[in-house]
C-alpha cells in the first residue's frame, strides 16, 4: 500500500508532493471480511491544502488501488503516463469520481512543475507497462524515487532500460542527492534476467503439449499476455483471454499504443467451439484468488471450459507470500482432474519484475546518490539494501512507516514519527484498522459466540429462565449433553438465587451470566467463548 | 493426519493392521479456533474387532500426533522402535491413557507377527531419530511401507542407509509386490544431501558472529540440534536450550539411547547470566507459532532474554508452506530490532528428511517392486510419482483418502472408496469437520454478527422496540449514523405495522426480521451479516 511524501519550504509549512496511493490485499488471519487494505491518510488530510499534486509510478494495485478511496480525502491533481493515468481514471469513474483530475504527462524530459517541485517521468521497466522513476527536482536537491524497477534491455512491451538516460540524469546540474530505491529483490544474488528470456522456453513448452492449454500470470504482465498469446498462435492454437481483468489490460494497454500486434484472440463463446489441441487459454487468478478463472477451472465447468486428462496448466507466475495455501489448493485440484500442472520451473517460465541485487549495485554506482533511502520491501529488505549502502559509504536509513526525514543535510535525519495506520475498506465503509470490528471478528472466529437473553419484569425479578443461543460452537460437551440447554441451565439457576443488586445492576448482572457461561463452556468443550448479553427490562406502565 | 490400513483375509473380514495415527494443524482460513485435525477414523471404529495391532513409523506429530485421541476408539495393541514409543507413551500418559499398551520393537531381523501379518521395522534416514520403513509379509506377498524417509549415508545421528540391508529386502522369496513411497520431495531434482554436509557451514556461520546468536530448527530434529550445539561449543559460545518441546525430545533421545554425546547446555536462568558473545540459543518455534520461543523472542524479552542490534537470528529450517506469513512477520521483528536474520541460504543452513527424485529412482532400482503407491505428499506429488512409475513399467495407482486399493493382482485395483473426512479437535472435544461449527465461525468472521431480540406479549403483540446488538460489524454506516440504531428503528417500524400471523409465527417473525436486518446492512455498510433472532415470548399466567 505505497504511499510516500515529499515536503519542501518552511518547517511545518512544506508544499507537499504525494507518490502512490496503493492498497494491500486482506486475508483471513488478521483482516477477516475485509476488502481492501490502504493507509490511514490521516495526516495528509490534517495537511490537505499543502499538498500540490499526487503522481503515480505506475498501474499496478499496490500503487494505485487507493485512488478511488483516498483521493477524495485529498483532491490534489493527478500526474501519471498515459497507460497509468488511463487505469487510474477507470477506477475514479467507477467510483463517480471525476476522472479529469487525473492528467497525462510525457516522459523525461517533459517536467511537471507544481510548488517547488519540478518532476520527470523516466521510463523503467517492470512486470507492467510505463512503469515511471520520478526525478524530483526541489531547491535543496534532485531526488529520484524509482517506483518499482528492474533493467531490462529487451522488455518485450515498452521501453528498454537505457543507461545513457541514466547517466545523464546523475550528471546534470549537482547530481543526485538523494535515492530512494526499490528493495524487493535484494536478496536476490544473481542480476534479473529479462522478460525476453522467456519467449522461446515457453514457445517450446506450448509447443509440445498435446491436450488444452492453460496458462496464469498477473493480469497486467502485458509483456508476459503478449509472449504466451503469441506462442500459442506460434504452436498452432487459437487464443482466448479469461478474465475481466485482464481483457482490460490488454484493451487499455492497446488504446494507449502501449501494446501493439497481440495476436487476435477469441470470445469465450467462440473458443469452447474450438478442439482442445487447438485451444489456448490466458486466464486470471494466477494467485489463487478465489473468484477468478483459474479457481474456476480447478473448481469444474466454468464459462464451457472444463479441464481433463491430459491437458497443461501453466503458472507463468511466482506465488507471493502468504498466498501459497490458495495457490496448492488449486494445484491438486487441477492434479486430480489428470491435469499435468507446471509451475515457473525455477525461473524458466517466469522473471521477476524487480531489480537484483547486482542490479541494485549498478544503479547505485550509476547514480552516485548522497544519500539512500531503501523503499519497497518488507524491514529486512530495506535493512539490507541500507547495509549495502553504508558498505559503500552512502548515508541511509530505514524508514518505516510513518518517519519523517530531513534530506537536506549530507546525512539523513528523522525529524519526527508521523501517526500512521491501516485503513480498511469493508463493504462499502472505510474503518480503521484498531477500530475493534476486525478485532471481534477474529475472536468469534476462534472462540464461537454465545448469545444469552434473560427478561427481568417490573419488580426487577428475573422473568423465566435465561435463553442460549450459540455460534460456532459444538453442540454437544464432554459430558455428553446438549451443551446450549447445559449453559440455560447453569444461567437459571444463577438467576433464581441472584441478590436483588445484581439482578437490578445491567453491568453486574452481565458481567456474573458472562461469567458462569464461560466458566460452563470451559468446562464442557475446554474453551472460552465470546458472550454477548441481552437483558431485557420489562416497565411498569 | 497419515493413516494407513493394511488388510488381509476373506472380503470383508480381512483382519487389519493401522500405520500411524497423525494430525495436521489448522489454519485461521479453513478452520480457525480448532486445535487439531485428524482423520475421521468412523470406518476402523466400526470394524474394531478386526484390528490386530497399530504400527507407528515415526515420532513426528502428522504421525503420531492422534494417539491419545484415537487410540481410545480402537484399542489396539501398538507398536514402534523405542524413541518413538516413547514419545506415543508421553502422549498417553498426559491424556490419563495406558502407555502399556505401546510396545517397543527392536529393528530388522526381528519381526511382530500379528493375525495374518509379519511386520519387520528397517531403520531408515529422516529428520527425526530412529524413523522406520516397515516390512509387511502377508499371505499374498511382501508389502515395503517407506513411510517418510531419506537416504544419507551419515545422518549426525541414528543409523545410515544401508543398500545392502536393502538389497536383501528385495531379493528374500518372492521379493517386493507393493513398494507405499514417500513421495513429498519428488519435484526435488537433484539428491538429496547428507545431514552431515551442513556440520561445517553452520559451525563457520557461527564461529563468524559477534553478538548473541539464535538458531530455531524443527524440535524433533535432534541431529540438527546436535550439530547446532556442537557448532554453539566449537565457537565457544554457552548453549541453552529455550521451549519444552525442545528439551522433551532430547531428553528422550539420550534416555532412549538415539543420542549419544549432546553437548552440556545450560539451563535458561543460568544462561541470562551469560555475556552475548559467550552465548547461544536454541529455540523453538521455526514455523511462526505464535506461543513458541522464536515468536516470543521477535516480541521483545522473553524468559530475560532480549535480541538487539548485532546478535543473528538463524532459521536452520525450511518453512511450510501457508505458515509464510507468520514466519515472515517474525522474521520482519527481528530486523526492526536490528538483528541480522539468516535462512536456510538455499540448502547450506539446512537439508530436507525427505527423498528427492533421483533417490527415489534409486529405490524403485532396488526393491523392484511390482506395484507401486505413491503416498506422502499432495495429490500433485502422488500423481508425479506414480508417472515416474508407470514411465518404468511398474503398475501404480494414485490413491487419494478413503480408497481402498486391492494389491493382490499383477496391478493395482480399487475396490472401494470409504467414507472418509476429518475429525477436528476443537478445545476438549472432537468435531465432524463438516458439522458446521468451523463453517459458523467462518462466516462470522467474513460477515459479521447482529443479534435481535423481540418480545412478544401475552397478546401477540410486540412489546417495545427491537433489540440489536452488534459484534465485528462497523459502528457507522454510509449514512453516518449509527447502524445499530438504524437497523432498530428499521425493524420496529417493522414490528409496528406487521400482520399478526408473522408476528404469532416463530419461522416467519424470525425470516422477516433476519431479511430486514440484512438489507438494511446492505444499504449502510456494503455486506450482509449473520444474524441471530431471538424471539421471547411472554405467557399469559
């Protein structure tokens, strides 16, 4: 969920640029229910008239996934490369939002100059088009802030890395003071290798496979889309795409003249006519995303389509972390249809999108920056990336969420820890992230949920007995009997011999029924549950 | 949860030997608040009488971690080499069961002889002591149960593989009918590695460090702490053990004679006095568990210990798979601490217990089976191994959950497929995995919990206004009011104008009001609850 800030002027009165505004993905462990994960924009919002402008790196989710939530918290205006700006406008139309906001710019050296800023977009590559560094010029300083990059000479789709560019943009004026810089794949020892790599180890392995053809990557490798349609039409088959999201990309990448000559592709409905040794299909859900194509066609018949025996499905993909329970689960599913599922093969049939750490080296040398700021990554990513600045005596630090730095010295300095934090789209409302909703989720989902509703008449005397109703939990205890009626029981009993007090006391009275439900619960079926109380007070009229 | 069943005799009256009794663990996404998970063990608990014993290979948990859960439904004699009977009787010992019942068995030549079985245990290599293949003789031929195993020819501790031992397996009468292969490592294409091969790297990392130094490993792996210890010593550091599992198993090891030679350590509240330098730990915990030492150390002091700036943190281990974002989460503890964290280093800091492919070859080489079932592994793992066999000539089958594989032909033949599933522990009592607690708990978890309580009058009139209470829902809605609020006045005005025949009906009340409460959610917040109703009804006198 990147989003980073760049100030300049006066303490406190800094005219503010903001880079990204990126969401992360929930799951089941500690965000429960949730839909989407982005940053408490808080402080911006507490700073709103300062900021002059938002730019985006480029399209993927955890760069711009936030737009449609945040920007109207900000309102500031919107700079992005063509294909970018045109992703970020259909997500702001979506939402209603007013998509002019958002302004096209061309790459280096077109500079967009908003407050004491003066930006450049310079094209890098990536596992997604037009992807952008920024070179940041402000009166203290040039600041490149390099997105999400790898080099890579031969990208397939879009702009090769071009060192030449590169050493320029070290050279002019006084260099570069500051490099904040990609740090997802330092640990990574040996240099990246280029997207072209793949196109002929994949030509070849489409070309031998007999039965349907599968494969998955990230909707919006447009690059990679590109490669597989092209050696599926090059083995013979037609092509059909699977997926909203990835019509999409390729849709807005052909509009925006990122993407030219993908092979002709057909519909759905056209392709389950065609004979499975002539059939391609490039589908979603490469991560295991429950709902999208790949789950679908592990699941059964999707869309016409139903895999069999002797039929190829390729992940032309690496599993990120955390998703590889999904990710296996779809493998042998597909495995027990008699599929023969193949995976990226140790970086045969798929290349990372992030620089290495040899890669990292070069850019460091090729910028010579005063001082660098590890971005991108999780805290030993970044730790590293600063150790191997300092090694060479480049000024660095960490910067974890929320710390402010003063890069106008020769050294960085924090100068203060920003309030930061989680927000979490939830349905249709925005909460935050310690607000307790996700907190009690995860405990009902642990621990069950008891429901107890006693009625207590005029008199404050206890009207019947306390009524049990539970979620989540065994119906039966270790003794055998019906565990609800076992906790009824124990309520009743409390309630007939209750002194008046607690009877008459709502925090009492539900804190003793808490109580002994638990105390029952931990008895029976060795775990306590969550409770929640309903005292129903009759008036006299 | 492995959980194999031999058969032998007339159909449907063959008398049965059990392999193993085993839990896996569960996981927040498929079944979150439960503590274990097993196999569901109904069809052996109805053909009870017909089991002659149970034989345990190993004394991992997915092997022997059912016993005090299980056993007690089948009742059978149970049998195992000394180390792991060991541990099974510590089991039964804490769940109050008759660790009598568990009978030590010396290895090769020696044999059990049970109905119509003859079962040799042959030691092989793993990453626990003492793990055995078994040698089943039945009537209709030999049958060689791997169970998990490796080759290595010089394990640290416990005995080496032996091809000769091998050999004669293979050629004693009538040779092998059915080889049952572990097949976990089968997408693993080069041999597999000695334990003893990481005896000088990790002695070198360690002689290498400055500041304190931890290394977590699975506790049951007791060459692995051996040789950590050993390197802790060499570099003359103090070694302390930290986590009861840890100081179990080598405890049980050197009683049971597995290890020999241990290092002295010190004990915790000796070792806090010890310099950082002069110290080493090793912990348990390698996985993430959230109560282990490694998660406890990531979280600050634990046992009066505390990591800082310049100890290393080494993870002698490979993570399984779904357990990488706790294990990741703790590892990003680390280095915000400024700890140096280091992985397995692609093999040099750890080697798997399992056979990878070419040593597989290896062994079908030498046992010659004909016929060969692949177990151990997912069904993709099965499935590549059973390829492996059919490419050789050896008649397979991939046998999922509950099929019952008649081995007495020239080839494979499946005869039935039991009803099979999962039993959950889930605190003291055990639940059918599809009774619909997990699945409650689940989708409280996603949606959210209302609660609605009524009371209806003597008259069948509703008496006051509904009652709502929410749990891991938002407070506020799109609106900006509060939910809880706006979905009572929802329902009451509901209550107001309903027709009597919903209002005396509990089904219809319940619906009505449970629909009600549900869109009004839908509306403010973007989701739909589950709701609970409860309806009090007060009885004329």
């Amino acid at each position: 969920m990147n989003t980073y800030v760049y100030g300049y002027g006066p303490e406190g009165k800094e005219r503010l640029i903001v880079i990204d505004l990126g969401v992360t993905f929930p799951d089941m462990e500690g965000s429960p229910g949730v839909d989407l994960i982005m940053a408490d924009a808080a402080w911006l919002e507490a700073n709103v008239n300062r900021i002059d402008a938002i730019f985006l790196t480029h399209g993927h989710e955890d760069h711009i996934g936030a737009m449609a939530h945040l920007w109207p918290k900000l309102k500031a205006p919107v700079y992005a490369r063509r294909f970018t700006a045109h992703l970020a406008q259909l997500k702001m139309e979506e939402a209603g939002l007013p998509s002019d906001m958002i302004r096209i710019v061309e790459p280096r050296p077109k500079a967009v100059e908003v407050g004491p800023f003066r930006v450049q977009f310079v094209p890098v590559s990536h596992s997604i088009p037009e992807s952008s560094s920024l070179v940041i010029d402000t009166p203290a300083g040039r600041v490149v802030h390099t997105g999400d990059f790898k080099l890579d000479g031969n990208p397939v789709v879009g702009e090769p890395f071009d060192p030449l560019e590169w050493h320029e943009i070290a050279h002019e004026g006084t260099g570069v003071k500051v490099l904040c810089c990609d740090s997802t794949n330092v640990f990574s020892h040996t240099p990246g290798r280029s997207e072209s790599t793949l196109v002929s180890p994949l030509k070849d392995l489409i070309a031998a496979q007999k039965g349907m053809v599968v494969a998955t990557t990230f909707a919006s490798n447009v690059a990679r889309l590109k490669t597989l349609a092209e050696a599926g039409r090059a083995a013979g088959r037609s092509v059909c795409l699977l997926g909203r999201a990835m019509r999409k990309m390729v849709q807005v990448a052909e509009e925006t003249n990122v993407l030219k000559g993908f092979p002709g592709t057909l519909s759905p409905e056209d392709a389950v006519e065609v004979g499975r040794d002539k059939l391609m299909l490039i589908v979603t859900g490469s991560q295991g995303e429950r709902r999208a194509a790949t789950a679908q066609l592990s699941r059964g018949k999707y869309l016409g389509f139903e895999m069999k025996e002797g039929d190829t499905f390729l992940f032309s993909s690496k599993t990120i972390p955390g998703n590889e329970r999904s990710v296996i689960r779809i493998m042998n599913a597909l495995s027990e249809m008699g599929v023969d599922v193949v995976d990226d093969h140790g970086g045969l049939y798929h290349v990372s999108g992030h620089a290495n750490r040899p890669d990292l080296d070069a850019v460091h040398d090729l910028l010579r920056p005063q001082i660098l700021i590890p971005m991108h990554g999780e805290h030993r990513h970044l730790r590293e990336h600063a150790k191997i600045a300092a090694s060479k005596g480049i000024a660095t630090e960490v910067a974890t969420n929320g710390t402010m730095i003063d890069l106008t010295g020769a050294a960085p300095k924090v100068v203060e820890y920003i309030e930061t934090g989680r927000v979490y789209l939830d349905g249709s409302v925005l909460i935050g992230a310690l607000d307790g909703v996700v907190r009690d989720r995860i405990r009902m989902a642990l621990n069950g949920h008891v429901l107890i509703t006693v009625i207590v008449d005029e008199d404050d005397a206890p009207l019947g007995d306390a009524w049990v109703e539970l979620m989540g939990l065994p119906e039966r205890g270790k003794s055998g009997g019906d565990l609800m009626r076992i906790v009824e029981d124990e309520l009743s009993a409390f309630l007939e011999s209750a002194p008046d007090k607690v009877i008459r006391n709502d925090d009492k009275l539900d804190e003793a029924l808490r109580r002994i439900a638990r105390q029952v619960a931990m008895e029976e079926i060795g775990k306590k549950p969550e409770v929640t109380v309903v005292v129903s007070r009759l008036m006299a009229e």
